[in-house]
C-alpha cells in the first residue's frame, strides 16, 4: 500500500522548509510529505500522485503567493479531489479569501501566520482523523449500497419466478376443483365414500387456490404493478354487498351480522374493488375468529374530521398486546386460533394494511384480551 501524502504550498523557502519540518516531527514516517512553492507546481504534483494512485488527505497553502492565490489553488484542488481536505495559512486576517475557500474548497481550517507549532499540531491531527473517518464511512455505505442492490437484484428474480410459477397453478388448482365437483354431480350412482373423497379434494384445491390468490396480491403490493386509481364513491353498498355474500357462512356458525348506519350514503375517497377486499377480508377473518353464537357488529361513521370509518367488532377472544404488535406482518401466526376449523394463509391482514394504504388510508385494531377486537378502516373523504 502506498504511502498517502500532504502537499505544503508556500513561496517562502524558509516557511515551507520549516512547515515540513514540523509536519515530518509530528507524523513521522505515516506521511510523505512533499512541497511546491507555487500553485501551478501544486496542481503538477497533485496531479502526479493522482496519476499514480497515490491518496492525497491534505493540502496546505499560503494565501498571498505570487500568479494563485492559495484560495484559488484550494479551489482547484476541490475540483480534481473533491475528498481531499485543505488548510489555508494567511498573514493577513482576509476574510473574503477565506469565505472563498469555505464555499469552494472543503476548507478545514485557516491558520494564522506565523502559526503557534502546538494549534498547527492540534489542527493537522484532527484534519487527517477527520479524513479517514469520512473515508471508512463512505466505503462502509458504499459497500451497504452493493449489498442492497444485489439482494434486491436476488429478491426482484426470486418474486419473478415466484410470480410466474405460482400464476401457473391458478388453473391447474381450478381444473381439479371443477372435477371434483363433477364426480360429485355428474355421475349417477356414486359411491358415497367417492363423494367424500371429492369433497376433501375440493376443500384442499379451494385452500390452495386462496393461499396462490393470497401470494400473487402480496407480490403485486410489493412489486409495484398493482393497477389503483383512487375516486370518491358511496362505500356503504360495497360494505353491504360484501355483508350479504358471507349471511350463509355466518349462519354456519350461528354467528348474527350487524350493519349499523345512520346516513343514507358515506362518500370516501378509495378504489370500490380494492375497498371490497379489505371489506371480504376483515369480515372472513371476523366470522372465522367468533365463537359459535356470537354477534358481528359492523359499523359506518362520519363526523367533521374529514374522514369515513368502517369498525367491524366481533365478540372473540381478542388480542394480546404481543398479537397486536405483529398483526399485520407476513405469514403471522396469532394467538388466536380460528373457532370453526377454517384455515389460515397469514398473508390476510398484511394484504389488508397494504390496500388501505394505498388508498390513502389507515387501518388499526383496537382489542382486550377476552373482550373482541374492533377493526377499524378509516379513509378519507
């Protein structure tokens, strides 16, 4: 590894002999050290260990030198390396020189003529620690940002294949749900044991069709493509349309749905079919996670505060406050655990806060252990 340099700039013989002198004390053999007694003869040397790939960490000028100034050949210095930290040295108290060299040199600092050995010391130590510390630094976040971009090169590749073989068995799934339901209706005198067998295939192709559904919106969410134009409609027939479609399942479990309204229409701004989702999603989740007999109370407020709310409380065992640290996390496992044999992707809820967002909304739960829990969808209006 070469040794890195400091470049001394001053048209004094005597000063620049001695400045290298104090330097050579003081660091040692860590530094060369060499000297210009011009500008122009800098900007030679400078531009010669550059060349050579030698690290430059400091340069020291003068400012009154005949033909540059040393703030003008600070300013250069910036240009060819930017890293590369300066220390003007000036008999004169010149103010402008200086704001110069702050704004277009990565001025350090400037030191007064004739300097005090133990200030110069002081300055040039911190000046070169300061310099390699910046320097671990951007190689450190130079590094972390290669990393980043190649695993999100490793997970971009991941999600094509995952999106791509996962649409593939869409149809496959569907193909076997079709025949099963056929075997069970289309043939006459079937056995009975036949039939059952159908109906488990059936109910295992329905469970994989969800969790291939569940995946490809988590992956559309992430990846960006997912299709959201945002308009301002009556959500109250979207929450109601979505109510009706899940009375039967309820009825299962004797569990009782509760819209509750006070207006005639709740006008918010959302997408009417992501909206349906989150709608589907939370009440499934309401009804799988009730006890037999219980009520589901569902309702629709709005005030002065700008914004549209749907609460959708059920009567289950609630939620622990560690549950409800990671309620809307991938592939959450709660608690809680579904009254009625229904199965669980835990993808539901992620995809849930994912579509509220991007509806420019926000989606919470409000819940005590034994006493339900209350999701609530607040959008604006």
């Amino acid at each position: 590894m070469k040794t890195p340099v400091i470049v001394c700039v001053d048209d004094e013989k005597t000063i620049l002999n001695s400045l290298q002198m104090e330097l050579m004390d003081e660091l040692g053999d860590q530094y060369l050290i060499e000297t210009a007694e011009s500008g122009i003869e800098a900007l030679e040397i400078i531009e010669e260990l550059l060349a050579e790939g030698i690290e430059l960490p400091l340069v020291i000028s003068d400012q009154i030198m005949p033909s540059m100034k040393g703030d003008e050949l600070l300013t250069q210095v910036h240009a060819i390396t930017p890293k590369t930290l300066t220390i003007l040295l000036t008999g004169q108290a010149d103010a402008e020189a200086v704001g110069r060299a702050v704004n277009s040199a990565n001025l350090y600092r400037y030191i007064p003529k004739p300097w005090e050995s133990t200030d110069l010391s002081m300055t040039i130590t911190k000046a070169l620690k300061s310099y390699f510390q910046d320097k671990k630094l951007a190689q450190f976040y130079a590094s972390l940002e290669y990393k980043v971009a190649a695993r999100t090169r490793e997970l971009q590749q991941k999600n094509k294949f995952l999106s791509i073989a996962v649409h593939d068995l869409k149809n496959p799934l569907f193909t076997i749900y079709e025949f099963s339901d056929m075997i069970k209706t289309d043939f006459a005198d079937t056995p009975e044991e036949v039939i059952e067998m159908a109906d488990m295939i059936a109910i295992a192709s329905q469970k994989m069709f969800k969790l291939v559904k569940n995946i490809l919106d988590v992956n559309a969410i992430e990846s960006r493509k997912m299709d959201i134009s945002l308009n301002v409609f009556d959500i109250l027939p979207t929450l109601q349309w979505v109510i009706n479609q899940y009375i039967k399942r309820a009825k299962v479990k004797q569990i009782s749905l509760h819209c509750h309204y006070q207006k005639q229409a709740y006008h918010a701004l959302c997408n009417k079919d992501l909206l349906g989702q989150v709608f589907d999603n939370l009440i499934s989740n309401a009804i799988k996670y009730s006890p037999i007999g219980k009520a589901i109370n569902i309702r629709l407020k709005q005030d002065d505060s700008g914004y549209v709310r749907c609460e959708i409380q059920d009567e289950g065992p609630g939620l622990s406050l560690a549950d409800q640290e990671k309620l809307f996390g991938q592939f959450t496992r709660l608690t809680p655990k579904p009254t009625g044999g229904e199965d669980s992707t835990g993808l539901g809820l992620f995809i849930v806060k994912k579509l509220v967002e991007s509806q420019q909304g926000k989606v919470w739960c409000e819940s005590l252990e034994g006493q339900g829990a209350t999701f609530i969808v607040q959008l604006k209006r």
